[in-house]
C-alpha cells in the first residue's frame, strides 16, 4: 500500500541525539499505550486500501478485544428517511447517511449529541454520543435538528472494524495517524474537507512526522 511515486520530507528540529526514526518509535508506543476510543483514526497517503483511502474514523471502542470506529468523512447518497422507510415515518429532509466503514454493511450506527436520551451513556468525546438502544435510535431520528431539543445526529451505514493487535501492526506500519476527536468535526456540514483539516492538525501537532513534498530535492 505503499506510494513509490510520493516523496516525504520531515520539518522536525529534533535533538542531536535523538534521530527521526527515533521520535517516531515514541510517538508509536504514546499512542498504542492508551485506548483510542474518542480519537481519530486519520489514513495517512500510503493506505490505499480503497475502504478507508482519506478517511476520518471516530473511534468508538479499542482495548484487548479489538476495536471499532466510524467512518466520519463519506456521505452516501441515500437520505436518512430513504434509509428508514418501513420503520420510521419520516419527513422527507437532506441528511444523509454516512457510509461508516466496511463491516456489517446492513447495520445502521447513531451518533447523536444530547445526554438527556440516555444519562447512563458515557461520551465518547464532549457532545457526541453513540445510540446505545433501538428507543435511542428512535428518539434521536424523530427529534432530529428540528425537534425542541434542537438535537444533531448522525446515521451510519456499517462501521470499521478490528482483530485484536490488528489496528496496532497497521499503527506501528504507519497506515494512520491519531488526532484527539471533537464534536465540531464529527457534525461537519463539510466532510469533504474533513480529511484534509485532520492531517494538517496531526502535521503539526507532531513536527516529527512526514510530510509529504512535491519536490523531491527537499528531501
């Protein structure tokens, strides 16, 4: 998955005695230390896996078991109301569904901002929250941006998925970067953008990452 056309240069002053493959391998093990839940995943250019090739995924759980995000970044073309035809009544209205990742391609995932509809729900950032039942997936759809708490959502169609040490060997290959998740990006009204913001973001929080150079003589 590997570019051999694409040519990285690194802006990273590190110290005399600390060489650039060696801030990385800490920047690796900080990252692979704790849970990832609440962070974006951001594919970096070498992952060409057209299943997440400039993807944003939110992830949702990571621990021993494995892990499981969303994909944030890829509307469909289908409404949310195309999508519940059969089991909601819904207005007909512009939000779409997003395509939340390869795995149970049939399922449909909520995220939603507003704590009131199940107070024993943990975030998983500020302000964002996972539909943990089918009476929260209902509520939130029916409230929707219109309804008196003037509530956001989120509908996804599967959801990415991981093998436990799965998602730490594709870390540790440097097929992603990590950026702490927020709820302005997670309801972006551009997710086309999205992508693009995220790894400008974990460029320069981490100076010590590559960057990619159209000019191979600043390599």
């Amino acid at each position: 998955m590997h570019n051999s056309n694409q040519n990285y240069c690194c802006s990273a002053r590190l110290p005399a005695s600390e060489t650039r493959d060696d801030a990385y391998d800490g920047y690796l093990r900080r990252t692979m230390e704790d849970s990832l839940r609440g962070q974006f995943l951001i594919a970096t250019p070498r992952l060409r896996d057209p299943n997440f090739f400039k993807t944003a995924v939110l992830m949702i759980e990571h621990g021993e078991e494995g892990a499981m995000g969303l994909v944030v970044n890829r509307p469909s073309s289908m409404t949310v109301a195309q999508a519940l035809t059969g089991h909601l009544d819904l207005p007909e209205h512009d939000d779409l569904v997003f395509d939340g990742g390869p795995v149970e391609p049939n399922a449909l995932f909520i995220v939603h901002n507003c704590p009131n509809l199940d107070p024993n729900e943990r975030p998983i950032v500020p302000g964002v929250y996972m539909g943990s039942s089918a009476k929260v997936f209902e509520d939130a759809v029916c409230d929707g941006p219109n309804g008196p708490h003037q509530l956001e959502f989120r509908l996804y169609c599967g959801c990415a998925g991981w093998a436990p040490g799965q998602l730490e060997g594709e870390l540790s290959r440097g097929d992603w970067l990590v950026v702490p998740g927020d709820s302005d990006s997670v309801f972006t009204d551009q997710p086309y953008r999205l992508w693009d913001q995220l790894l400008n973001k974990s460029y320069e929080a981490n100076r010590l990452l590559p960057h990619i150079c159209d000019n191979p003589e600043l390599n």
